[in-house]
C-alpha cells in the first residue's frame, strides 16, 4: 500500500480545527503536522492530495443503511450503495439484516460477508436480526461478528425478519442480547397503532395521510416500552430513526436515570417537517414519517446539545415502481447516504450547528457504538486513515448525480454551502476531485468487546 499525505487542510482532531495535514502510512494516520508539510519530499510511492484550505474531518459512520444485498440488487447492492457513501465522505457502514436470506443466523451472516467480499467502496459491518425464530442464534451471531441486533417492533408487510411483537419474546430476545455483550437496536412503533391507523387512513390520496396514520403515540409508545425492557434485560439500547419530541424526551429521562440509552435521527427528521408532504409526496415517505415543525425542532435542538447522539440515515433505495401509488400504498423509505455528511455540515456553515457535534454524532460517536472508539471516527495518530476532505463551495444537491440505483429523496434541488473533494478509506483514496476514483476494497468490520457504555 502507497503512502499518502494531505497538505493544506483545515483538520479537525481533538475537538478543534488547525492548520496542517496528515501523514498516512500502511492505512494508519502516522502523523499530524501543524504545518502545510511542504517542506517534507514524499517518497516515490507517496500520494499527495491538496486541500485548497477545505476541511479535513473523520469520514462519517453510518450506522443505519440497506444495502439490499443479498437479494434485491434491483433497489441497490453493495456496489452501488458503498460507492454512494464514498460519494459522501461516509467511510463506514452498518447495513440492516432485512436482506434475503435475512441475517438470523451465523451461517448467514457469513454468506452475506462472502457476498459482499470485494464490492465495497467502504468498510463495513453487519447488523444482525432478533426475532421470534432465532432466539438461540444470538450468541452465534455475536461471535460470527455482528455488530449489533436490530428488533421491529411492529409485523414488517415484506419478508423476514419477523417483528416482534410478544412481549415476553422481547424480553428474552433482549436479555440474550445482553448477554452475547452486543447492543439492541429498535425500530420503535407500535404494531397495533399502526395497523390501526392505515384503516383509518385506508384509500387516502393525500400525503399528509401517511402522517396521519403514524401518530406520535405509535413511537412514543414503543420507545417507553423498550427503554422498560431494555433497563429489565440490562442490555444497552439504540433507538433507530427518532421522529417525536416525546421520544427524546423519554430517552433523555432514561439516562438521568442511569439506563445505557442512545438514539439517532436522520437528516430527514433534522432538516424537513409535514410542511414538505404536499410538494415532496412520495420522495418524503418513510417510516417512522417526518412529523412537526415542532417535533422537528425538538431533535434539531437534541442534536446541538448532545442529547440526540446519532445522525445516520436509514439509507432504503426502491425503485420506481416501488414509489409509484396511493400515500399508504407504496414502498416506504429513502435514499440518504451519499448527502447526509454535506447537509450537516452546511448546518454549521451556516452557523446554526457546531462543528464538533456533527463530527462526533458522525463519526466519533458511532465508532464508540462499535466498540472501536479511538481506532475509527477520529483523526489522531495510530487510527484508521478514514478521511473526508470539504471544501465550502455552496452547490445544489440533485437527482441524477445520486450514485445510488434508488432515486427518492426529498433533498433534490437543496442548495448545500460544501462540497466532498476526496474521500480516503483505510488509507486508499476512493473519491477525488469530487469523482470515484478507488476499488472496492472496504474491509469487514467488527465490533471490538465489550463495548463501551455509552453515554
């Protein structure tokens, strides 16, 4: 492997920005340089990048995608998806169990790893699944290398896994979490809301119906009952895709009480409200749905004072066809990772974010959920040379530059105050000059245990 050096950057480590650069040897950060490291003479095999001045930040881990791979490579693969999130400055990510075969056992999980082996643009790990079928596969999972459990908690309409919807399932799913030493991730809404809510709503042509069907009580419902279960269990919780203030306010009463709780948001819930449902229509339909300008505000301000730990994106491309029909009729879910990297940042560009929030709910933080704080989401000697390079050139977000095969996001046409330059994973330049340039080398990746208790 080649050397590598970045000249001329404003780096982001320990919490601060300085000028300087980086030295990059064998994948692992060997230097930081106050200087533009121009009086150094690189060596024959060395690359030298640049950075005009930009911004050099850890490359985010997104703790949250579907990859779709095994088993729908029609709605994306790992080679389109990894490539989309190079395309971000994203060096890392978790991808969701719901592929086919679904992940719920050892021999799966390595099947899927064959899979993937030598098609991914970014390193990697895999989530696998809790339900109702694989309860004596947990511990297997754990030691084949899962990188957490994720459980529904409402009955999915597409394929395994189940959701789980028995309560004493839930409570030993979730103590057989514990004790395999991995985190619980939840899909948190409750299953007979749901249902009961789409008969409301049944033959609706609105947008704002797919709102209407999914009321705050759906989540905050079953954020409550997990963090309950979760504190009996003894297990760290993880509440993916929080959409309500009510749901942030129960995580952040849980860890006054000392609970292990953590929760993400993505940028759809961050940045946009049911003001957009009308114009956006299908490309703003997902589940748990974006809700309130109030709501909205909740987990924005969650986020600057770092009560809301996590941005990922819940990255589900579909296709055409999928996002073709009535409000409660079509496939829901969107496209997000090669976009939520540049849309945070302009949050803070634009002054309204810190700089050092975004990073860590990017990067530094979803590294310490895998057990891999200080090796992954920061720039400092001796880590992964996981690198995204910005520099603050405003541009307009748009459809047909989506690496992704998935094309529906509400963000086409939003004007972003950066732009990605280069993306650097494990040391190989993926992304230059804003264009892939790299193979699909991305490395597997496991949690290291135990995991760190978090917050």
């Amino acid at each position: 492997m080649t050397g590598l050096t970045v000249r001329n950057a404003r780096v982001f480590a320990d919490g601060r920005l300085f000028r300087g650069g980086v030295r990059v040897e064998n994948g692992v950060i060997t230097a930081l340089e106050t200087s533009d490291g121009s009086e150094r003479t690189p060596g024959r095999a060395h690359e030298v990048i640049d950075a005009q001045g930009g911004w050099l930040l850890p490359g985010a881990i997104d703790l949250h995608v579907h990859f779709r791979d095994p088993g729908r490579p029609e709605k994306e693969d790992f080679g389109s998806g990894s490539a989309a999130a190079a395309l971000g400055g994203v060096t890392t990510v978790l991808d969701m169990p719901n592929t086919d075969p679904a992940v719920l056992d050892a021999e799966t999980l390595a099947g899927k790893r064959e899979a993937i082996d030598g098609r991914s643009y970014v390193d990697y790990g895999l989530i696998a699944a809790a339900d109702p079928s694989n309860a004596d596969r947990i511990a297997e999972l754990a030691t084949a290398g899962a990188a957490a459990f994720k459980i529904f908690l409402y009955e999915r309409r597409d394929a395994p896994p189940s959701g789980v919807l028995d309560d004493a399932v839930l409570l030993d799913l979730l103590r057989r979490i514990g004790r395999a030493g991995l985190r619980a991730h939840v899909h948190a809404e409750n299953d007979s809301l749901v249902k009961a809510g789409r008969r409301a709503e049944a033959g609706a042509e609105d947008w704002p119906a797919h709102l209407r069907s999914r009321a705050p009580l759906v989540e905050e419902e079953a954020v409550s009952r997990a963090i309950l279960f979760a504190r009996e269990a003894g297990v760290p919780l993880h509440v993916c895709h929080l959409s309500t203030a009510a749901g942030l306010e129960l995580v952040r009463g849980a860890r006054r009480r000392g609970q292990a709780v953590t929760a993400e948001a993505t940028p759809q819930h961050l940045l946009l409200d049911e003001s957009g449902y009308p114009g956006k229509g299908a490309d703003l339909v997902m589940v748990p749905p974006v809700r309130t300008g109030d709501d909205r505000a909740a987990l924005y301000a969650g986020l600057a004072r770092g009560d809301l730990d996590v941005v990922a994106t819940d990255h589900a491309p579909h296709t055409a066809s999928d996002k073709t029909g009535a409000p409660l009729a079509i496939s829901t879910g969107l496209v997000g990772v090669q976009w939520s990297y540049p849309l945070m940042l302009s949050e803070v560009i634009a002054g309204r974010l810190p700089l050092d929030r975004v990073v860590d709910a990017m990067s530094a933080l979803p590294a310490a959920l895998l057990g891999l704080r200080g090796r992954k989401g920061v720039i400092r000697v001796g880590a992964d040379a996981d690198l995204a390079l910005f520099l603050a050139r405003p541009s307009v977000l748009r459809r047909d530059d989506l690496r992704s095969r998935g094309r529906s996001t509400p963000f086409d046409g939003a004007p972003v105050l950066c732009r990605l330059d280069s993306t650097v994973v494990g040391g190989r330049v993926q992304v230059r000059d804003g264009a892939l340039v790299g193979r699909p080398t991305g490395r597997f990746v496991a949690p290291r245990l135990p995991l760190a208790r978090i917050p």
